[in-house]
C-alpha cells in the first residue's frame, strides 16, 4: 500500500509533513476503498454461504440480509464521496504546480486535470489514467450504493460481484502507466505484490469492520443465531489467516523495496512511521491470535455442550469487542499511511533495489515457512476447540459405594 501512497504525493518530496486535508483525504479514500474490497469479500465468501445454510432460523437470515444490503450502501456511499476529495488533491497539484486545494476542488479544475496531455514518449496522460479508474470506482461505489433499496437487495450477490468486478478493474489500471512499456521485472514484481498487499489488508480488515457492524444486529435476532455467528466466525478466521499471510508475504518484499537497511527505520523520518505501522499490525495481528486461540476455542466448547446463552454471548458480544480492537488499531495505520510517501532509501540516498537469485530464494523459504506455520496454527486452533472429556463413573461402581 505504500507504493500507491508514493504515488499520491510527488515523488520527489520524501516525506514531507501532509496538510490536515490530505490526511483526512487519504483516510477516507483508503477507508472506502478497503471497506469496498473488505465488505464484499466478507459477503461472497464468508456471509452468503452461511446464511444459506438450512440450520439458520429465517427470521435470523433476514435481519442479517437486510442489514449486510445496508452496509454495503453505506461503503459504497462513503467511497463515492471519498473519491471526489481525492481526486480533488490530485488536480490541486497539475503537472507539479501546487494550487490550493479549495481550488482543486472545483469540477473545471478537475476536468483541466483528466484533459491535461501525455508528456512526450507517454502513450497516455497521467489524467487520462485517473479518470478512468475514478470513474470505474465511483461506478462500483453507485453499484452497492442501489443497495438502499429494499427491491434491490433481492439482488445483493448480483450487486456485490459487479462492485467487486468494478473495484478490480479499476485498481488494475496503476499497471499501466503513462510510460508503460519500459518496466523492469522488479516493477512488474513490485506492482503485483503492491496489489496482492492491498487486496489482502482490505480483505483482512475491511471483513473484520464488517463483522463488527453487523453484530450490531444482536438485539434483534434469536438466541439460536449464536449458532450461526460461530459458524460466521470460524469461516473468516480462515479467510483472514490466508489474507494475514499474503500481507506478510508482499509487506516484507515491499518493505525491503523502501527501506534500504534496518538501520534506516530508525535513521529516516520513512523508516520511523514505517516502523510504528509495522508496530500496529503487529499488535493487531497479536489481538487476531487472542481471538484465533482463546475466543474460537470457547465459542466451539460451548456448541458442543449445548450451552445456547454461553454461544450467543461469546459469539455476539465478547467476541466483537475484542474484534472491535483490531478495528481501532486499523484506524491507527490509516493515520499513519497519511505520512507514509517517498521512501527511506531516497532519504538515505541509497541505490535502488535490484532483485537476484538470492532475494528469490529467501522469498520462497519465508512462503514454505509461513505455510508451515498457518498450517500448525489451523490444526492447534482446531485442537484447543475440542470439547473437554471428563471423566464418568460407571453406575455399577456408584451402586457398589
């Protein structure tokens, strides 16, 4: 994700302290289109197959289909006003000239921007570029956005996977650049682990803020529904244990892309807010483990003692509170991605990366290693969710004493 930010910024500024606006901006940008990505994935993959499962109480099924519809035009509809600001900072900064950003937000300045012409030897304009990913996002953005109609959201599965189709087009446009053509294999790598990197921190945390949004719902569903959010719980944990593993995977790569040796963490203004995101995730990742080894464990118990108030409990109430700190821990990083631009190797002056047979090998070994891990951390959590065995005494020997 840091390479898109290096691209909202000019580059050659390395890291300069962001105006409020373009904190507030890119927040928001980034919270939309993480929640965009998030929400439809937690749908289509985790809340849709559940919800369609014969065990759930239908009273319980409509009131967490109607409020998933709600949600996902909420997401839709905080991105399409998001889009606006941001591509209002874009235009307030044409061809390098900085104007102010009350400006950039006038539509002729927007539209000066899109229609500004491709420097020579680009086979299209920056602008050009621009208004073709804003408008297929703010297109996937209208698309949940028809969600606040209760006759659409019969349709909500044709809903979220034109909007998630959308949202893939478009980010797919940063892999066609003005000067496209003229990449090296690092820039194609770095851009395809870039994408890998968004898409599974949206998939990761725009889930979990969905999931704690819809467990708002509580009040209104039946005891039995503890039942089904166990089952909601479980089926994202995996999906989250694969998404932590590609942020890891792409995240080390990109982080050695930025930061030149792990002295410049400390040494470069780039490495020190690096490092507090790092930090973040880390806790974050931490909170995940709790919920992965100590929550899922209790919550499985409680199912097979039949202990239906212990399930609906864990399931909808300790468990979201302590999800809920992920959330807020999340919001953190979005702060920091604010500061985030240039890199620590410009600040240090070092050389670009270059990639070598060694990088190749290091990258393989860290793969076979995290799946190893995610491996023994699957079977551990399935372990720790056994039901206790205790012990009975025979009735032959009661009757004996």
């Amino acid at each position: 994700m840091s390479h898109l930010i290096a691209h909202v910024v000019l580059a050659n500024a390395a890291n300069p302290t962001p105006a409020p606006w373009r904190i507030i901006t890119k927040m928001a940008y980034f919270a939309g289109l993480i929640g965009t990505i998030g929400v439809c994935m937690l749908y289509l993959i985790v809340l849709r197959p559940v919800l369609r499962r014969a065990s759930v109480a239908p009273g319980d099924r409509a009131v967490l289909q109607r409020r998933a519809g709600l949600i996902l035009a909420l997401v839709g509809t905080w991105f399409l006003v998001s889009l606006y600001f941001q591509i209002a900072g874009k235009a307030s900064r044409i061809k390098g000239k900085e104007i102010p950003y009350t400006e950039g937000l006038r539509p002729s300045t927007i539209w000066q921007y899109v229609r500004v012409p491709a420097n020579p030897g680009e086979w299209v304009s920056s602008g050009t570029l621009t208004l073709v990913q804003y408008l297929l996002w703010g297109l996937s953005a209208v698309a949940l956005m028809l969600l606040w109609s209760s006759r659409i959201r019969a349709r909500t599965t044709t809903v979220v996977w034109a909007g998630l189709v959308l949202v893939f087009v478009a980010y797919q446009v940063t892999l066609l650049p003005p000067d496209f053509g003229k990449e090296t294999s690092f820039d194609v790598i770095d851009a395809l682990l870039d994408h890998l990197h968004v898409f599974a921190v949206s998939t990761w945390v725009g889930g979990i803020t969905g999931l704690v949004a819809l467990a708002a719902t509580r009040s209104r569903l039946t005891p039995a529904a503890g039942t089904t959010w166990a089952q909601l719980w479980t089926r994202f944990s995996t999906l989250a244990l694969v998404a932590v593993g590609c942020l890891l995977i792409s995240g080390l790569f990109l982080a050695w892309t930025y930061v030149g040796s792990p002295g410049e963490l400390f040494s470069t203004s780039f490495g020190r807010f690096l490092l507090v995101k790092v930090s973040l995730v880390a806790t974050m990742i931490v909170v995940g483990g709790l919920n992965e080894f100590v929550m899922m464990p209790r919550i499985a118990r409680a199912r097979a003692a039949g202990e239906e108030g212990s399930v609906f409990r864990l399931a909808l109430r300790a468990f979201p509170a302590l999800v809920g700190i992920e959330v807020t821990l999340a919001v953190g990083v979005l702060f920091v991605l604010s500061f985030l631009t240039g890199s620590s190797r410009d600040e240090a002056g070092d050389p670009d990366p270059a990639l070598s047979g060694g990088i190749f090998a290091i990258g393989a070994l860290l793969v076979v290693m995290l799946v190893i891990s995610f491996v023994a951390t699957a079977k551990l959590s399935e372990r720790l969710s056994r039901p206790v065995r205790t012990e009975t005494v025979p009735e032959t020997v009661k009757a004996r004493s």
